[in-house]
C-alpha cells in the first residue's frame, strides 16, 4: 500500500510538470512540423485532437510508436477485425514515416490517426472523444499520463510484444522511479513479453506474475506484402545480375560514414562492387547523396528516379516500405542502428528470412535474444563486427568467395526457419491471446 501511495505522489508531480510544460511541448511539436518531422496538415491530431469521425459502438485502441513496431502488430489488427467486424478498430503511431506505409497496409475500416503527446490535456481530449474500451501498446510505450489516465477511465490496457532496453530497465528501476513504474504495470491486464528475458524484466519492476503472458516475438512472424510500394523492381534486378552486391539497411545519422568509408575501400579491390544504402530515415538520403558526390563516388537516389546505370557506385533507397523487396535480391544485409554507442539495433528476421547474409555492429540493444538464438543454431547465421575495419573485411571474404558466402546465406535462412518452427505454436497463439482476450471484453 505504501508503495501505490509512494507511486501515485511521484505520478502527481509527473502530471503537474507536463501540465506545466504544455506550452513549451505544442511550440516543440509545431517547430517538429516546420521542419518536416511532423505530417504537415494532420499534426494537431498529436494535441488529441481527432480529424475523422468516431463510429457508434465499442472502439479498440492499438498504439505503437514506429514502423516496426506497427508491422509488427497488423497481422494482430486484421485477426481482430476478422473475429469482431463489430468493433472499431483505431491504430496509433507517433512517427510520419510510420503513417505512410501503415495506412496502406491495414484494412480498410481501420481509423488510423497520431498518438497524442504525454500531457494531461492531450490525453484527456484523446480518450474524451474516441472512448476505447481498451488500448493495447506495442513493445515499450509507457507513458504515465496515458497509462493512468486510461486506467482511470476505465480503459483496459494490454502490453504487446513488451520489451525493456538495459539503459530503459535501468532509468525505470531508480529508486523514486521505480514507484511510478511498479503503479504503471499494475494497472494492466495483460503483459505479452517477447522472451523470457523481458518477463523477468517485468517482473523484476514489480509486474504482477499473473498478468504476464509469454508467447514468442511477433516481429519473427511478420508477413506483410508490401510488393505494391515497388517501383520498377524487375529492372533493377536486371541490372544488377554480374555485379557485386551488398546492402547497409536502417542505417543512423553518423553510420553513414562507416559505410561509406567500408564502401570506398572495396570498390579499390571490387570494381564492379554496388551498394544498396537504405537510411533509417528517408530525410537522410540526400545527405548521404551530395557527401557522396562530393567525394567522387557515382549515386543514384531512388526518391529522385534516378536511374541505375553500370557506372552507379551507391544506389541510396530513401523511400518508405521497400526494404524487405531489396532483401531479396541481396545477398549480403549489414544491418544498421547496431554500430555507434547508443544505438540499440534493428529487427534481422527480415534479411535472414530471405537468404541474406546477415552482419550486424555490437551495440543491438534487445535484439541481441534474436541473434543470440540464431546463433546458437548455427554460428554463421549473423555475424557481430567490431567496426569498419573488421566489417571491410568481412565483406571482402565474402564477395570473393561465392561458397563462403553462400554458407552463410543458407545459415541464416535455415536458423530462421528453426526459429519460425520452434515458435510454431507460440506465433499463432501470440497472434490470437490479445486479440482473443480483448475482443472478449467488448
């Protein structure tokens, strides 16, 4: 008891800082949109204000922050609406990057709008005019004034695919934190982890044991065609049959640089060497562009039409849900957000899925169950490197020796397949127990 109290004081000061910092927050969200971060005419939906109508009847609210998580989740959402084409589904997400490639992914009669921001009149608008029923959040979105203010209004809440990041765990678990948090999970119905690692996570923060339901991963079972969003995929195929290929996915501010340097120095031994780069954001792009034609290198940039030619060093694909379609004509994927400190790594499913070789950097947060357990089924599955230099040489052996490299690609598409086997029982279930347990409710 003493501790709900404990909790509920630090949630008051938490509720009267945001309070207080409203204002600052709209200017920071209007200063977001001025420089294209937020969607230039449906950014107010970010204040809680709706754009489109709310059904009659019940309204179940699904949230996740980005892309990934949000694909992650439609499989969920169209067995949800299959089960209960009665209830209104609503979908969230806070990134414009997002909303771009969900809105053409999820069903038709799915609302789709921005989550609002962590203040009290933001949420409460929020939840004043949609009234769900519940709210079921991808992996780690915990925000105070969402959670508890739902929970107030009773709203039944579901965490899907939770997930916690070491340095995550560890800002929850100091001292007066660690009250706020233990007072969050409380108030939920159900916690999917997605290992066995983040249920003692959870638990550790003082989530009730009963509530926690490990199913598997549901980013290892993401299955969405997203083959409508290509342009011209056959011709570039074509053009890329004799040529040596490699890609660097998802790849941050500052990694760039590693790439590029990797790449400059195989192209001395390569000659007819082509890299795919694919920034984590498309705004990205044209940076990596101009820096590297300004050093020489011939690029085409895939947003501007830029066609693929034998003389194209870079072809950079700053454009939205075509990744998984160039995995499959690649056949090596470094995959980014895994080589600079504080970054915590991207989801490998997609590559190895596809018979990409896959190389990743040390710092991959989470993700490092996956890798762990892909490696545990074959040491050449995923391939962990310390930095450039090590990665030049890595793909070096690779490009010039086709059996080498064809070893790995087998690997990692067979220990993914072990993995989908293993998870055999586990994916469907994972699928169905939100949707099954909440749909009950309506």
């Amino acid at each position: 008891m003493g501790a709900m109290k404990g909790g509920e004081m630090v949630y008051m000061i938490y509720r009267a800082v945001t309070y207080g910092l409203s204002p600052l927050i709209n200017l920071h969200l209007r200063w977001r949109k001025f420089r294209g971060l937020e969607h230039p005419l449906r950014w107010p939906e970010r204040l809680g204000r709706p754009s489109l109508p709310r059904p009659p009847g019940s309204l179940i609210w699904f949230h996740a922050v980005s892309l990934g998580e949000g694909m992650s989740v439609v499989p969920v959402i169209k067995r949800c609406v299959e089960r209960r084409p009665d209830v209104t589904v609503l979908m969230t997400t806070t990134t414009a990057s997002a909303f771009e490639v969900l809105k053409t992914l999820l069903p038709c009669d799915v609302i789709y709008q921005f989550a609002p921001v962590d203040t009290p009149a933001a949420v409460n608008a929020f939840l004043e005019y949609w009234k769900p029923y519940a709210l079921v959040l991808v992996e780690s979105e915990l925000w105070p004034n969402l959670v508890l203010t739902a929970s107030a209004n009773g709203v039944m809440l579901t965490l899907l695919n939770a997930r916690m990041s070491t340095k995550s765990f560890n800002n929850w678990s100091t001292p007066v934190i660690r009250l706020l948090t233990s007072l969050m999970l409380s108030k939920f119905s159900l916690i999917v982890p997605l290992s066995n690692i983040q249920a003692i996570s959870f638990q550790l923060l003082q989530a009730p044991p009963s509530i926690i339901n490990f199913s598997g991963d549901l980013k290892l079972g993401t299955e969405v065609n997203v083959s409508q969003n290509m342009r011209n995929i056959e011709d570039l195929q074509e053009k890329i049959t004799d040529r040596c290929v490699w890609m660097a996915s998802s790849i941050h501010k500052g990694e760039e640089e590693v790439m590029v340097s990797v790449h400059r120095a195989l192209m001395q031994k390569h000659t007819s060497i082509l890299a795919f780069i694919v920034p984590r954001h498309p705004d990205l792009g044209q940076e990596i562009a101009l820096d590297l034609q300004k050093k020489g290198v011939h690029v085409a940039l895939r947003s501007c039409g830029d066609s693929l030619t034998s003389e194209t060093s870079v072809y950079v694909v700053d454009t939205l849900g075509e990744l998984r379609e160039f995995y499959r004509f690649t056949p090596i994927a470094v995959i980014g957000g895994s080589f600079l400190p504080g970054l915590t790594g991207h989801n490998i499913s997609e590559a190895a899925a596809v018979g990409c070789a896959v190389l990743t950097g040390q710092h991959v947060g989470h993700f490092s169950h996956m890798i762990m357990a892909m490696q545990r089924l074959n040491p050449l599955s995923v391939m962990q490197v310390g930095g450039g230099m090590e990665l030049e040489e890595i793909l070096d052996k690779l490009l010039s020796d086709p059996q080498l490299l064809e070893a790995h690609r087998m690997a990692a598409k067979q220990a993914f397949r072990t993995r989908i086997l293993n998870n055999k029982c586990m994916y469907p279930h994972l699928k169905e127990s939100g949707c099954v347990f909440l749909m009950g409710m309506a």
